[in-house]
DNA sequence: AGTTGCAATGAGATCGATCTCAACAATAAG
DNA sequence: CTTATTGTTGAGATCGATCTCATTGCAACT
C-alpha cells in the first residue's frame, strides 16, 4: 500500500515514497531548510500537491518544543468589552501567525485553574489570562507555569511579577469627576461592580481586582483634590447580577441627599441605570446624569447618547500579544506592564448645571 | 540526570525513573488503563506529584489520532451575536471536556481558507464554520477536508451535504411582519445587510447568506399571505459599513410613499436606524415603527425598548457542537440539518395605529 | 513435581516530522 | 591517479506518550 489505512491523512513517507526520494529528503523540501536539488524539490512539491498532503504540526511541534499556539483565558464573561479582547487577541495573534486556544471560565476559580492546566498540557507558547480575581491566583506563578510565559490582561498583579496590560483607570475615573465637576456637579455618586457579591452593600469590600479597584480610588482622589466631601451614601457596591445592581441604583436614588450624578464602574452597570431611570421615570442628562465605563456600540445611540471613558481594547489585546510574544522570544527577560490611556469621549448624558 | 534540560518540563521517563518503574508502568498508573499493583500505582502518582508532571497531550494526541479539539471559524465580526456564538461553542465544547481553536476572519475569504488549512494542520477533530458567504465554499468540501467533520452555524448548505444549525429565520421574519399587521401597519419596509456592498440598491444581489435570504424570503412571503402590494422603494440592501446603512435607511425614509415600519435585519441595521431616527428627530415606536433582530442586552434599555426577533443563539451554538461531535464519533452517520424557532419578542419599538 | 493460570511489569514499536551525521557521487585541485 | 571539496541524499535518533506482546514470579491445582 502507497497510502496508509484509508481515510488517513497522507504523511510525509507516503509523499516521500511517491516522489521516490527519503522522508529526510522530502521534510528539507517542504520546509525549504537545508539544500536540496532543485529538480529534487520541484517531483517532491509536486508529489505533496497530488496527495494533497496536509503536514502534521502536532509532530512538529513536538520535535521543536513549540506550538505557535497561546492560551487566552477569559474569566469574566458576558461584557462587550471581553468579547471585543477576545476577537482582538485572536486577531492581533493571528497576524503573527500563532493560533489561539480560548476559554472562558465565567468566575469559577476552579475552571481557572484546570483551564489553565489544560493548556499547559496542550502546550501552548504562553498565556494571556484575564482573572476573576486578584486573591489566589497563586495557580499562575512561575512554578505552576512550569515557566511557560504569561501576560495578565486589564488586570495587574505587580506583587507577583508578572506581566500585565493595563488601562489607566485611576485617570479614566478622574477625568469622568473633573468632567461632572466642570458642568456644575458636586453630588457625584459611584456604582461599583464586583465579583461574589450578592446583594448590595455602602462598605468598600477587599480583595477588588484591579480594574475596579483603579476606578473606585480615581474617583475618592478627585472628589478629595476637589475639595468635595463624599456622602458615603453616594457609592454603593454591588455584585453582576441584573437584580444586585438595579438594588444598589435605587437605594443610592433613594438616599436623603441624593446624587445629582453617577459614574457606573462598568458597561453592566451603566444599563442598570439605564434601567432604573427608565422605571422611575427620570430622564438621563437631564433629571440624572451619567458617565459610563466602556464604549459600547450601543452607547452612542441612546437618547441621549451616553458620555463613556473608553478603554483602548483593541490596542490593549495587541499589545498584550506582543508583550507574550516578546517573554516567549525572550524567555529570559524581564516581564513589563504596560498602561494605556482611557478617552473620555463626551457626549449628553451629563447635564449642565452651570448654566442653570 | 534525573531530570533533563533545565527548564523543561518532567516527561513520563523522569517520574518513571523517579518512581522506579519502567515507561509503560507509569503510564498505566496515570491513565488508569490497564492493571497496576496499588502499590506501584501510589508510588507513580507520588512520584508525578512531586515533580509536577504535565502530560503532554500532544504526544498522547499524536498516538490516539485525535486532540480533543474543536476548530472555530468565525467569518462575520463585530455583531454581538456572533460575540455570543463564539462564547456559547466554547463553553458547550468545554462541557464535553474538548477545548476550541478560534479564528475569526472578518469576512476575508482568503483568510478562512488558510484558517482552515491552519485547523487541519493543527489536527482539529472537527471544525465549526459561520462563512462569510454561501458560494466558493468548496473549500469546506469532504475532499479538502481530508474527511474532517464540519457543521455550519447560522448558515445552511444543504447542496453540499453539509451539516448545519440554524434558526428559522423565515418564521421570524414573518413573525415581525404579522405583528406589525396586527397593530394596523401595511406599509412595511426592509432593510438588509449584506457583505461585500459597498453602496446600497434597491436590486436583490445574488448569492445572500441563507440567514439574510431567508430573512428577506419570509417578508416577501408574509406581504404577499397578508395581500399587500410591496412598494419597491420600502426594500433596500447596503453593506454593513455604517455609512451604507445609514444611507439606506435614509433612502427608504425619502420615498414617496414612505413605510410606517421598518424591519432590521441584523443589530447593525437597527442601530442604522436608531442613529438615522434620532438625525432626523423621529420618535421610534411612534414616528416609526422598529423591530429588529437578534436581541443584544440593549435592546430592552432603549427608549421605547425595542422590538426583536431573538436567536436562540446559545442553543444553536450548543447544538452545533452537538452535532459536530455526534459526526465525530460516528464518522458515518449522515450529516443532518437543524432548524432552531425564533422567538418574538414584543416590546414597545411598534406603534399600534388600530387604536389611533 | 509439573502444569496451569493470573497478576504485574518491561522492552520495544509506533505516531509524523525534523535534525544530525555519515555516505556517496561528481568535480576540482594537486 | 590521488586527494580534497562540494553538492545531494538517506539512515537513524529524537520528541513524549501509548499499546502490543513477551516475560517474570507466584500461587493453586492435579
């Protein structure tokens, strides 16, 4: 038999046979490393065409130790702005010409870890992760890795030295206040997402990952640097699910002195306000305003379009493949952290109370 | 040397000799094949632990012939249904304990045939594929396959004999139809999207995706059920930029005897005519009437909430890999076709004129 | 004691491609 | 005519795990 057992993908040795020449022969050929006669080359391109041979990168990249395939792990899930990571990371890799094994894990820490476990036995070239929290993530350290590079995305764990992308969220938070503050508010309320969390609650709860943790403190410093005293009514936390933070809108809206403004920590919790609002009748840029995090496709086309600070997700996803890239080129350098600048992208859902 | 090079991972040998035992030994103490003395297979497993042994699946799959891995090729981007598929197939393939290499392609033709060659390459167990069109896909063909199962989502090929999962956009549209019927609307306008188009017209072009065909098949049929003459005007295709379709939209709403209805054929379309409303100061819901399809998480915030036909995309996602997995265990079962309902979903987006 | 049966294990082939090294032929140089 | 050089090729090892098959040791039975 020419060809292996029916149905089998044609291999190197049955080009090699066919052409009439060595596998050794036929793998220079095809790969174009190392000389081979140019008539040689020429029956073996064409034996490969006829067979319509397909070559087996798992036997390649056994002998060669590397898979030009990266790991992406999405915790959080259900958000534009991790779709769009996902279909940038996929992309921007792609151009590399690395593949991309994708998992998300919806914030079950224990799919986290397996997810990761499986793609270290897949073999993948590196990781680029995006946690559901900053606790216990342990799983991800050099040991565990068993030295396989890794590259957090919008999230940053420097107490670990790992390599993380960033948005500059502190500044994002604070442009959006300074923004506020510029039309005339001072009762500036924050809506603040978090993982495991059920109900709602006033008390700042620890273990926030980055990202958030970067808005909540973008937002205490600018109200202080303002000079404006925060009534702590004015900042609720609350977890993702609809009923959570449609709670936490409305006991802010409920309060005795109550925000004539809100910042809501993510695009989530920007159409849990727009929920509310729209409940209660209030109309948004005019008996509310808002600022939102995240410009979705959507934002723009509310009435009235809704003011955001945009994250650069798709220049984030980049760089975080080039920042795995360059850790699996350079196995021996140091990992950096990148961050990029947020966009206020102002439209006319905050209110002008100056000219009031 | 225990161990060899520094920095690589512990192979089978190394627990073997760690452990004493030979190759074949530890390999049935860690995969629980074949028969072990207890004893034996605790020191192997002690032994695993310590050095931290990672399979590497790679070698197991190059043995067994198959990878546990699905490929995903998404053409279309930049919808948020599409974003969901993405997420849906993997979540369904990860619960079937099978991870997923994702492309996407944005609509290149050229670049889903590599993808394709890069996912057989790869040794994929199967492909999944959303193509960007229904013509030239003989690519996707049993021949260029090499015999690897394939299952279409959202598209149907049936010419080919290829499997596929869909919704029955026909009944969704003329669900749309009807419904607008009901609350007193006749005159009822289309707007379609479709690739590669740079301008917009009021000719039907060829070769439509059979998602979009059906879509526009199920109104002609549903106007033609209801007797209602179609004015030409009311029906218009544009390409998916935004300018195309906003210019469309606008076409339509310039015509002599312009619709009171509009239906929107993907979410692109019905924030093409969200944007093109809120230019000209119409109020959707009581201007002009709006349903659209595919219902993204702002569909119910908009002011009047808007409404769709949804997809039950998670479930074609899931049972797209269902099916691919069915024609992977069984090479020689028939490819089948599945048809999934489509749900109206009614909200405020149509104006009743009965009442009026 | 001799034979059979069974449990436990190891030696070696195998999957498909790559890479090292040696072999060989043809040609050029001495 | 011999030796060195260059160009071209093939044999065989290798990557890491699995699977077949043969071997060993020990207990049980006649």
């Amino acid at each position: 038999m020419t060809q292996s057992a029916k149905g089998a993908l044609p291999t190197i040795t049955d080009v090699a046979n066919h052409a009439g020449v060595s596998r050794a022969t036929t793998s220079r050929a095809l790969s174009n490393y190392g000389v081979v006669n140019a008539a040689t080359r020429a029956r073996v391109l064409e034996s490969a065409a006829e067979l319509g041979y397909v070559p087996n990168v798992l036997a390649r990249s056994m002998r060669a130790g590397s898979t030009h395939t990266l790991g992406l792990i999405i915790a959080e899930v259900g958000l534009s702005v991790f779709d769009l990571a996902m279909r940038s990371v996929i992309e921007s890799a792609r151009l590399e010409d690395y593949q991309v094994l994708v998992t998300n894990t919806n914030e079950d820490l224990r799919a986290e870890r397996t997810s990761v476990r499986v793609m270290l036995e897949k073999q993948v070239d590196g990781l680029i992760v995006v946690p559901s929290s900053v606790d216990e993530l342990e799983f991800l350290s050099k040991a565990d890795l068993k030295g396989k590079p890794v590259t957090l995305l919008d999230r940053s764990l420097d107490s670990l030295g790992i390599a993380s992308v960033t948005a500059d969220n502190l500044q994002g938070t604070r442009d959006a206040v300074e923004h506020m503050q510029a039309l005339g508010h001072t009762k500036i309320g924050l809506i603040v997402v978090t993982a495991n969390l059920s109900g709602e609650t006033g008390e700042r709860p620890a273990g926030l990952i980055t990202t958030i943790h970067d808005r909540v403190e973008g937002y205490y410093r600018a109200m202080a640097d303002a000079g404006i005293d925060i009534d702590p009514a004015w900042v609720r936390y609350c977890g993702d699910a609809d009923e959570s933070a449609t709670q936490a809108v409305n006991t802010i809206l409920d309060a005795e002195n109550p925000p004539t403004a809100l910042i809501a920590s993510n695009a989530n919790m920007s159409l849990a306000v727009l929920r509310v609002a729209k409940k209660r009748g209030l109309v948004i840029g005019d008996d509310l305003s808002l600022v939102g995090f995240d410009d979705a496709p959507w934002a723009a086309v509310l009435t009235p379009a809704l003011t955001v600070v945009d994250l650069p997700i798709e220049q984030m996803a980049k760089a975080a493949v080039d920042n795995l890239l360059a850790q699996i080129r350079n196995p021996d350098a140091e990992p950096t952290s990148v961050v990029l600048p947020t966009r206020l992208l102002i439209r006319d859902s905050v209110r002008d109370l100056s000219t009031a």
